[in-house]
C-alpha cells in the first residue's frame, strides 16, 4: 500500500513539475529542437522532428486527447504520452528510430489503485524493445485475517510479450487497449495462481 501512495506522489509530481501540452526538445538526436504536441482539433498527437524537415507526423485520431488529463513529457530517450484518471491511469513511450525513420512505440505502463478495498490494485511494465514485462498487482481476500478481509500481493509477474512494432501513425487508443488486454490476462493467470497456493496453506 505505502508503494502505491509512492507511486501516486511520483505521477502527481511529475504532471506538476514536467508535464505539459506542448514539448520542445531534440529528438531525433541531431542538435536541433524538434516539437510534440496534441492537436485539440482533430485528437491527436503532431510531431515535427528537423529530420523529417518539420513535417506533421500524426497519430491517429484519440479521444484522450480531449481532455485535461492527458499530457506530453520528456524522457531522456524521447517522449511519453501520459494519461491520468482519478485511481488509474497508463503512459505510453515513443523514440525515433534512425534506421527507420520513424517515431516507435517503446514501452508501455500502467497504474491502478483499485476499489475501495484496493482490490485491483497496482502497476505494470513493458519494454516493448525486449518484451519484457513486469507486474506488481493485488487482490482483495475477503475471508482472509478471519474475514475481516486483507489485501494480497501477487507475486511479482515476470514474462516475455511478443508485440508486433507499432509506430506513431498507427497509434491510437486500440493499440493502448490491445496491449493492457494482454495484461489483464496474465494478471488473472497469476492471481488465479496466488489463490490456489493459499488454498493449500
């Protein structure tokens, strides 16, 4: 619990402090400014990078981008799209690729406090270069501490995910969901698991 109140005060922090609508900053690594920023009129993400001579490169269209609550902040790498609900919340990494040319999505996190018994909570990695993942999660046991209930931390969930290459102009929301369906399938799996074990205890 005190990870996820951590986890909380960094995300509050960073929107505070380094988030923004607008990100000027080098990119695509040649000693010139490039610049990412969401485009309120048609939902989406622009990025104009010296290396493409500034031209728009857009992703497609995304309804988070119509609120307040998604922003644009530097990585030391690239950029990240971060999108922030009231208990949860998920980032998206992008960085150009040289040899292609192109902006990629890199990685993947997410966030979630649960219920109000927590159930649910936690958060979760992956590194869409390697395919490693990594996830932190918990569930509510309601017959547990003589059914009082308690929280229950899963063991922490490492795996390999095999993710086709998605790069900006094919990114949207779908791509997001399709990616965090995978993991909500692995986290039952453990969860499953974390159940049975204590069954037997």
């Amino acid at each position: 619990m005190k990870q996820l109140i951590i986890i909380a005060g960094i995300f509050i922090l960073k929107l505070s402090t380094y988030a923004q609508k607008k990100l000027v900053k080098d990119i695509d690594l040649d000693g010139k400014m490039d610049t990412v920023y969401l485009d309120k009129r048609d939902y989406t993400i622009v990025c104009r990078l010296s290396m493409q001579n500034f031209k728009k490169i857009k992703s497609k269209k995304l309804e988070m981008a119509a609120g307040d609550n998604t922003l644009i902040e530097p990585k030391k790498s690239g950029f990240e799209i971060t999108t922030n609900w009231m208990r949860s919340g998920y980032a998206c990494q992008f960085r150009y690729e040289r040899n292609e040319k192109r902006m990629r999505l890199i990685g993947v996190s997410e966030y979630a406090f649960g219920n109000a018994t927590h159930d649910g909570s936690g958060e979760a990695s992956i590194n869409l270069l390697t395919g490693d993942y990594v996830g932190n999660w918990h569930y509510f046991d309601h017959l547990a501490n003589n059914k009082k209930g308690e929280l229950i931390k899963i063991p922490t969930i490492k795996a390999k995910m095999q993710i086709k290459k998605i790069y900006l102009e094919d990114f949207d929301e779908e791509q997001y969901n399709s990616i965090s369906e995978k993991f909500s399938a692995l986290i039952e799996r453990h969860k499953n698991l974390a159940i049975k074990r204590r069954e037997k205890h």
